[in-house]
C-alpha cells in the first residue's frame, strides 16, 4: 500500500500555506518593508536578529530572506520560486542553508563545529546562510564562540537569528545585529487568513467559527492553524460555531448574555438560577467571567460612539438592548468587580460559589435611578420652600425642619435604595422642589457620610 492510502500524503496546513514570499506574509509590514528595501538596495548587513512570541513569523521571514540572497535570478525581494535554489529552500534541502536548532545544541563545543565550515565558500548558493532558531538557548560559553565570527564573517555569510526571548542575548551579541520585532497578530488579520483558506480549500463554515479560533490563537498564525486542523477534524470537514465552542471550551455567549439580563433586572433568584442550569454543563466558570468581560466591553463601546460603531456590535440586538438599560457607570462599575473576582476566582474553595458572590456582589452595589417625581403619589404635598438668609444661614426652623424631614421619608420611602445611599437620603432634609429636582440639606453631624 503507498503513502496515499496509509495517509501519509496529507500535510498540514501551517505547511502547507507557509508563504513563499513576502507579500504572502500577514501583517508584520514594519519588518517586511525594511527588509525588501535592504534587498533592493543591496544594502546588506551580516546578521539579522527576528524576535516575537511563537507563530508569527520568525523562521518563515528568514527562509524567505535566505530565498531572496540566493535566487539564482540575482538578488532581490521577489525570489523567482521557481529556480533550483528557489525550490531546493522552500523544500529543506539547499546545501547552503544550514538550519541549527540551538536548544538542541547548546554545548559550546557543538557551536564550536559548526562554525569551523564558515571559512569556506559556499557550495552551491550566493551566500552560506546560518539560520539559527531559538538562538536565545545557546549556553554563555556558545556566544562567546559565536560572538568573534558574528562581528566579522567573511563576504559569503550571513547570519539569521530568531528567538521568542531577546532579553536572554547577551548585549554583545544584541550590538552585532540588526533587530527586528514581529508582532503578534491581531484577531482580525488571522481571521481573514483563515477564511481565505477555508475557501481555497473547499471547506463549508458559518461566521462565527473563524473568529472563535483566531481569539483562541492569542495572536499566533500557527496556533491558529493548528487549531484550523484539529477543527476540521472535529467537525468532519465543516465548521460550525456551537462545535468549535465544544471544541475550544469555551462559553456560549448567551450565557454571559443571560447572566446580564438578570443583573440589569436585579433579579438575584434569576441569576442563581441561571447559574444553575450553566452548572449542568460544568463550564469553566473563569471563562464564564471573560465572556462577561468581553460582553461588558462590547456594551461600552456601543455606549459611547453608537454612531458609527463597529461592525461586529452592530450583529447583536442584545448589545443595544443592554445599553439601555445599564447606565455607563453601571457598566463600568460591573466590569471592575468582574475584572477582580476573575482575580480572585482561583482563591475560592468552590469556583461555582465564587461566581455566585461575584455577581451578587454586582447586585449588592447597582442600583436602579428613578426619578423622585415618578414615585410620588398625586397627594403628596410638600413644605413651602423655605430661603436661606442673607447671613447664610444653613439651618430651618425646629418645626418646620421636622415637617420637612417628615415629607422626605415620605418620598425616599418607595424608592429601591439600600446601603449607605439609603442611609445617606435618610439623614438629608429636603430643602425645596423644583419639578422633578430636589435641593437636600445635609446637616454637619452627617457630613461623613457623604465623604465616604
């Protein structure tokens, strides 16, 4: 039986869409733009260091780099691809592109060896290309062996260094190379490219499946590939979003959604029973709490530019419906408490009771502002306003204070206040009625309790 029908002719698809080229490459335009200019220019430096976290591109701008040097149609930032050179890199076996990976060979005498063919021309290429990987994994005696080579190879070498930890480099060898920083990659970049090749490659998905493996990339093209792969697998040749969320484990947004619509209807039974049926599918309750987070985040930037708001807030009628009915500093305060007790959460004996407090903690600290003229009866009178003197006096007359106090509890009665708000309408007096604006005396022995 061949490799076919042992499948073993499938490759992956971080292989298999490794670009070739530069423009190929998503995102990382500060680097590619400095280096194509160099390539066009042949304004060449010996070595070349490329940083980031993993799966952004590191190794893949390097071969492509190697590429460009040794294209046998001369020099320059778009390699042919299609000469022997071209084809032999992009497959892994140019002779004289010699790959090390340095946390396998951290001895000096192994750095030693493989420094001793440097002198020689190269044997096949332009350019003997040293590539080597996690370069940071060198011991302290490897850089020193490395460090007189690096500061002047001969005309045929060049240097190609990649690590995920630059502060490990000694300062010696940081001076001798020309540094670049790739970033990692935003949720929105990896998503188009997942989407371009679900298309080239024929595979049926739904919106929402793209975007949930590029927020589970945190920022890496290969991860998010690799979980592109392992997808496909689960799905059995589709994407769909309630598999990848299987998949992934994560939270089903309409569970932070739902667990929102009770906080805004203060309704503290609906939240614990809410809880309770998110129980029966025992979620990781951290990410319940980041989903919020996330949900709580989308409600703010609607509330503050609704014009003109991003696209993806505009998918979600809850997310408008939501803002109405939590005020901005509701929202804010909801996020803060949330934020913390995400903190918290891995402290508590039991993460289900951990949630329940954060969220009636929520409760304990919202409260619903209604207008005072909105829960008056139509025969509530109210005391005369009574004017301050000309001397600035700050206090009423016995009686009529204590009529006035009288007709203020009256009011705050039916109000929903709790806590120190409540305690703090209980010792005003009211001064006088303006419409629905109410002018309050807070009396000096009472005074820290509006400092707190």
């Amino acid at each position: 039986m061949g490799l076919q029908g042992w499948g073993m002719s499938y490759q992956v698809l971080a292989r298999k869409w490794r670009p070739r080229r530069f423009e190929q490459m998503v995102g990382q335009i500060h680097v590619l733009r400095a280096l194509i200019n160099a390539l066009d220019s042949k304004r060449l430096h010996h070595a070349y260091l490329f940083t980031g976290t993993r799966g952004v591109g590191k190794t893949t701008v390097a071969r492509i780099f190697a590429k460009a040097l040794n294209c046998k149609r001369g020099i320059s930032s778009n390699p042919c691809g299609e000469c022997a050179a071209c084809m032999e890199i992009d497959e892994g076996r140019f002779v004289d592109l010699i790959e090390v990976d340095a946390a396998s060979r951290t001895k000096v005498d192994e750095t030693r060896e493989l420094l001793e063919n440097v002198q020689y021309a190269p044997t096949y290429g332009r350019f003997k290309v040293y590539l080597i990987d996690e370069v940071h994994m060198f011991s302290g005696h490897s850089f020193n062996a490395l460090l007189k080579t690096l500061e002047e190879p001969p005309p045929h070498v060049k240097f190609l260094l990649a690590t995920t930890d630059p502060k490990k480099l000694p300062v010696t060898i940081l001076s001798r190379c020309l540094q670049f920083n790739l970033k990692r990659l935003n949720a929105e970049l990896i998503e188009a490219q997942l989407e371009a090749i679900l298309r080239k490659e024929q595979i049926p998905t739904d919106a929402r499946s793209c975007r949930l493996l590029a927020e589970a990339a945190d920022g890496s093209l290969r991860d998010a590939l690799s979980l592109l792969d392992q997808a496909i697998a689960y799905g059995g040749g589709e994407l769909k979003e309630a598999e990848i969320s299987a998949m992934l484990g994560t939270v089903d947004r309409d569970w932070a959604v739902a667990l929102l619509e009770r906080l805004a209807a203060q309704d503290a039974r609906g939240v614990l029973e809410q809880i309770d049926r998110m129980a029966e599918f025992s979620p990781d309750y951290m990410a319940v709490l980041a989903e919020m987070l996330s949900e709580l985040h989308r409600i703010a930037v609607y509330q503050m530019i609704a014009e003109g708001k991003p696209e993806e807030l505009s998918e979600h009628e809850d997310i408008k419906t939501l803002a109405a009915r939590i005020t901005p500093e509701e929202c804010q305060l909801f996020y803060q408490i949330a934020l913390i007790g995400r903190r918290d959460l891995p402290l508590v004996p039991d993460p289900r009771r951990g949630l329940e407090m954060i969220l009636l903690r929520m409760l304990a600290f919202y409260r619903e502002t209604l207008p005072v003229a909105d829960t008056l009866g139509e025969k509530t009178s109210l005391p005369p306003v009574i004017p301050l003197s000309d001397q600035g006096q700050k206090t009423l007359p016995a009686v009529q204070a204590q009529e006035s106090a009288q007709a203020w509890h009256r009011m705050i009665e039916p109000l929903p206040l709790s806590g120190l708000v409540r305690e703090l309408a209980l010792n005003c007096v009211l001064k006088s009625q303006d419409g629905n604006r109410c002018r309050l005396l807070l009396p000096p022995s009472a005074q820290h309790l509006w400092s707190e």
